[in-house]
C-alpha cells in the first residue's frame, strides 16, 4: 500500500533512483547469502543413478539432498521421442538434475540443452555433469522468452522474468526456442518450468510448434505466477491445437498422467502439461 502511494506521488527520476539503491540491496543480500553458504558435495539416488551433486544454496539443499524417483513426464515421454538420440532443450534447467535424468534418456549420441538465467544455477549444471560423467549436457545463461535479446530477471532464488517498470530485476541474455533450434537443430523434446512465463516462451517456438514434430512437457504455474503475466490455462493450450498434439496433465498430487479431457480437475493450481505431437516418429 505505501509502496503505490509512493509511486504515486514521487517524480520518476526519484523512483528510478530509490529503485537502483533496491536493487543494489537485493544483489548485495544475495551475493552475502551465497559466499556464506557452506558448499558441500552430496551422493543420492535420483531416478535410480547414484550422482553426486554440488549444493550451494538453500534451494539446492531442499530439492537435491535426498534421493529422487524416477520422475512420471520423464518416463511418459520416454515412451515417445525422449529416445536416443533424441535433442532436448530443458528450459528453467535449474541445477542440473533434471538435464543428467533428460540426457540419461536421450543417450550418448543425443543432447540436452540446460538453460538458466540465474548464474549460479548455470555453474552448478556444468559442474553435476563433470562430476557425473556427461558430456552430452550444455549449460546456456540465459532467460526463455519470445525472442532473443534481454529481459529483465528477479534477483532471489528460483526467481521469474520481470515485465512490470516497477518490478526490480537484472539484465540478462534472451533466448528463443527457435534461436536455440537455429544454434542447435530442432529439438525431440522440450521442457518448459519458467514460474508463469509460459505463454511467452510457447510464443517463441511458433513455427515449432505448428510443425507438431516435438513432445512438450510445461509446467503450469496456476496460482504461482501464470496470473502476473495475465495469462491463463486456456492461453497456454491455445499452443497446442487438439488436431496436432495429444495433451496429458498431472499434478503434484495426482502424478499419473491422465488424458487431458479426464484431467480438469487437476488445472485449479498449479499442474504438469504433455503435449504429444500426432505427426509420425522418423527414424
């Protein structure tokens, strides 16, 4: 509340510069908090491999600490183009896990893309997959969004993208998932977890998409950041026509996947979205 009425009344120039000084703050606390955390390597079992995994901040130690099922999107598209060699572009790749457990599936001669716009993240996918023996994961620093150039990206863990002018962020590199199929050759598989920026990185893979020749698996931040960008459930499936793809949804409490016609109850937060292209697999 004072914040808007601050807003308010407060000539842009002063708002931009108690801005900077925010942001600043913001970085500042964040860079304390990383060169204070105490680093360590872990062992466990994730998807039935024994890994070792670097953990260097809070969120590493809840999600990555402790031993991990095989993951049910990981095993459904494995059962359709998730099969060696397959290309695949993990967006919002976080640490690296997911990407070791993508690359596991699509085989030597295949490939993940890990793409992150936090840097630390960026660090910790190239250093897991040293220590685990991959050479077929590449580690991008970048933002997923409609298009390549900048945006602007939250300075706290497990952070979004930030479009609003008075929302505070810092600058980093774009990619679009055309720019990476320009880079890297179109993609078997791709894997979207961008806490609510769905929409736009579905808008950057247009001619991909209409080309159905691609599995998708999007996780749907419904009550958990979809609605900042003003978007809903019904605008992300407008991607995915019913005459090109088949759609399966789960969520965190109901893990199978399910028909998307049978799944409805399972959209009211936040869910798991795959998107299986109609289109022939080629050989």
């Amino acid at each position: 509340m004072l914040k808007n009425v601050l807003r308010a009344v407060m000539p842009e120039p002063a708002w931009q510069f108690l801005k900077r000084i925010r942001a600043r703050q913001l970085r500042s606390e964040y860079e304390t908090m990383l060169s204070n955390y105490p680093r360590r390597f872990v062992e466990h079992l994730y998807a039935g491999h024994r890994w070792k995994v670097l953990i260097a901040d809070p969120d590493g130690s809840d999600w990555y600490d402790k031993d991990w099922p095989a993951l049910e999107e990981i095993e459904f598209l494995a059962a359709h183009r998730l099969k060696p060699p397959a290309r695949v572009f993990n967006l919002g790749s976080h640490q690296g896990v997911v990407a070791m457990m993508l690359a596991t599936k699509a085989g030597p001669d295949g490939f993940v893309v890990a793409v992150d716009a936090k840097a630390l993240n960026i660090e910790l996918v190239r250093k897991n997959a040293e220590l685990n023996g991959f050479s077929n994961v590449t580690a991008l620093y970048a933002a997923c969004s409609d298009k390549p150039g900048k945006v602007r990206f939250g300075l706290n863990l497990n952070d979004r993208v930030k479009t609003g002018r008075d929302e505070i962020g810092e600058e980093v590199e774009a990619v679009s998932v055309e720019s990476l199929a320009d880079r890297f050759g179109k993609p078997d598989v791709v894997t979207v977890d961008v806490e609510g920026f769905e929409c736009a990185v579905l808008a950057g893979a247009r001619s991909n998409l209409m080309a159905a020749a691609t599995d998708w698996f999007v996780e749907v931040h419904v009550n958990s950041g979809l609605e900042v960008f003003g978007k809903t459930p019904a605008d992300v499936f407008a991607f995915f026509p019913v005459e090109r793809y088949d759609l399966y949804a789960a969520s965190d409490r109901h893990k199978t996947f399910v028909p998307l016609d049978q799944g409805q109850h399972l959209l009211l937060d936040r869910f798991y979205l795959i998107a299986i292209a109609r289109q022939p697999i080629t050989a």
